[in-house]
C-alpha cells in the first residue's frame, strides 16, 4: 500500500490564494510509516520557478525539501513518461516526488510535448482541451502515482510566456489560469497533490529505469 511520513500529523490545505493563503478544505491527516524505523526525506524534484511556487503554497504544511536534477524524458504516454521519471530515483533516506504535465487539445498531437509547443497553441484558439498532472514516486521496487485533470478550452494566447496559463480556460471560469486562484477546481496540480497527501494512488507500476524508445526534443 505504498507507505506515509512517520507519526507526522499536519493539516493539508488546498490554498484558494496564493496571495492570500486562504484556508479551504482542510483535513487533519495522521500518517504514519511502514516500518517503523523508516523515516525518508521527501523531495520534490523541480527546476520550474512557477511549478515550484504553486508546490510551495500546496505543500507549505507538508515537510519536504526542493532539489532539481534534470531527468530526460520518454516520447511517450504522460503515464509511460511519470513512471520512467520517479523510477529514475533510488537514493537511500530520500523518497523523491516527480511530476510530469501534459495539455491534450482536441485535433492536436501536443500532449506531452507541451512545453515545445506552447506558442502553437494560438491555432487551437477554441478548442477543447485537457489539462493533465501526474505525481509519482518510488518505493522499493514499486511507483505510486497520483493524477489530476481539468477540462476546458484554449481561448486566446496572449504573449509568447512560456506557459498555457494565459490561453488555457478551465470549465466553469470565464477566466484563463494564470489569473485564478490554486483550486482544484481549476488547477490539476492541485488535484493531484491533494491526491497524493489523501493518499489516493490513481495506480501502483512496477518500477522501470530504461527506455529503448524515443526521447523529447531536449534529449
């Protein structure tokens, strides 16, 4: 079943400002390790100043460090390509939580090669899309992953930042974002750390460390 942070007990927030840091949905969570003499250091393993500030504000009550070791990655499935991730980490004391992002848009092959693709999304400009985040980590010989997702649309790209937030419209916000709060009603990174902190593994893999396939651009 995967295992907890040893007899921590903390409040999980899922933050509705990240100005504000208002406090919604708090759920008081006792967790605790199995064996009992096992007490890892949990890092989040991230160079994305933005995806870093929105860890920060989800996990601000959640004992973790930050560390960044760049990881190439699979042309494969947002599936194939978390597990290949969070297998690549087995360093003794330390568990290391990953993440993989991927936006689908109707009648695009964009997916997992998002960030390559940013600026291509002014042709989608309507379309139907899904946001997609995974969490994983590695325990002994398994991978846990978490998942969250948010459906919506490409509205307009307004300047060539290198990030969806400006165009991407989650269902129910008349609003791109990247002007609205981190909720999980919007944001699938929330949604998939709150997962994660409720221990609501979306699947359970066998650790895989080597890929024969292809790579993206950047390996």
């Amino acid at each position: 079943m995967g295992f907890h942070l040893k007899r921590f007990v903390f409040w999980t927030c899922i933050v509705l400002s990240p100005l504000a840091f208002a406090e919604v949905d708090c759920r008081l969570l006792r967790l605790e390790t199995t064996p009992e003499d096992f007490s890892p250091t949990w890092v989040v393993n991230s160079g994305n100043p933005e995806k870093m500030r929105q860890f920060k504000v989800l996990l601000q009550d959640f004992p973790v460090q930050f560390e960044y070791q760049d990881i190439p990655e699979p042309l494969a499935t947002p599936l194939e390509v978390i597990i290949y991730k969070a297998s690549r980490f087995r360093v003794p004391g330390k568990v290391y939580i990953v993440e993989d992002t991927a936006l689908e848009v109707e009648g695009a092959d964009i997916g997992v090669n998002i960030r390559w693709l940013i600026n291509d999304l002014r042709k989608y400009e309507g379309r139907h899309a899904q946001w997609l985040v995974h969490l994983a980590y590695r325990f002994e010989n398994q991978v846990y992953v978490y998942r969250g997702e948010v459906k919506g649309r490409i509205g307009p790209k307004l300047n060539n930042e290198n990030s969806f937030g400006d165009c991407f419209i989650p269902e129910g916000s008349k609003e791109p974002l990247n002007k609205l709060e981190i909720h999980p009603q919007y944001n699938a990174r929330a949604q998939a750390v709150h997962s994660l902190l409720s221990h609501k593994v979306s699947g359970i893999y066998p650790a895989s460390d080597t890929w024969t396939g292809p790579w993206q651009p950047d390996h």
